[in-house]
C-alpha cells in the first residue's frame, strides 16, 4: 500500500496539503504535519499535494 510521508525537517508549514487534502494532512498540537492513519489514501489528492509542495517534502512511501 503506498503511504504519504512528509519530511518534517523540510517542511515550513505553508499549509498547501492540508487545504488540497485535508482528510490526510493536518498540522497537531505540536505545529508538525500529522498524516492520517487511513486504510486506503486519496491517490490524486495526495499527489495535487505533492505537486503544489513548495520544499518537494511529500512523497509516497510503499508499506
């Protein structure tokens, strides 16, 4: 199964994947991107976010 992940030390948290795809990203309580433990991720979202990422930190991993 393909994972969004977001390498935090590169992210600035612009908010662009939250507002193209917020049923995965979300920033917690502690100001980090937090990815939603989902059984199936939104493929084409995920992948607007990927494209609108200005530091390219969102890829997808295989589980």
């Amino acid at each position: 199964m393909k994972i969004p992940v977001v390498e935090l030390s590169d992210c600035i948290l612009c908010g662009v994947c939250e507002e193209v795809c917020p049923s995965v990203f979300t920033v917690n309580d502690l100001g980090y991107v937090s990815i939603a433990d989902l059984p199936v991720y939104p493929e084409a979202e995920v992948d607007e976010a990927i494209k609108n990422c200005p530091k390219d930190c969102i890829q997808w991993s295989e589980s």
